[in-house]
C-alpha cells in the first residue's frame, strides 16, 4: 500500500490535465500492473509535465517501445 500512496503522490502535477489522467489511471489499471508495468510507469511519471502530456495526448510520437504497454492505458483514461 505504500508504494500505491508514493504513486498517488507523484501523481499529483501541476497541469489539471494530468491529474485527471493520472488519477483515474490510478484508480482503474495501476493495482493491475505486474512489476516490469510498474517500471514502465515510474519512468513515465519521470517526464516533465509537458513531454508526459505531449506522449498522452498524442502530440509526440513514443520513440520509446517498453512504455507503449502503459503508455495505452494512460491514452484510454
């Protein structure tokens, strides 16, 4: 449970956007991620707000194929 509540926090950015994303992804996949998914994530959340939010949106094409699992999830939410 910690993890989840360091995730929680992290998740917390300073574009509205995606906090929506991010906490409804949270909410619905994240306990579901195995651990390679949960890497995949940590890396994500590492982007600065606006690469993070370009590679959601689809303004910026992943050049980086081990994130695409999560990355789809993120573009359903």
């Amino acid at each position: 449970m910690k993890e989840f509540e360091r995730a929680c926090w992290r998740c917390r950015r300073g574009m509205l956007e995606l906090d929506i994303v991010l906490q409804r992804f949270m909410d619905q996949n994240y306990r579901q991620l195995d651990e390679a998914g949960l890497l995949q994530f940590e890396r994500l959340l590492a982007l600065p707000d606006n690469d993070l939010w370009d590679l959601i949106s689809g303004k910026q094409v992943n050049c980086d194929t081990q994130w695409q699992p999560v990355l789809e999830l993120l573009q359903k939410n």
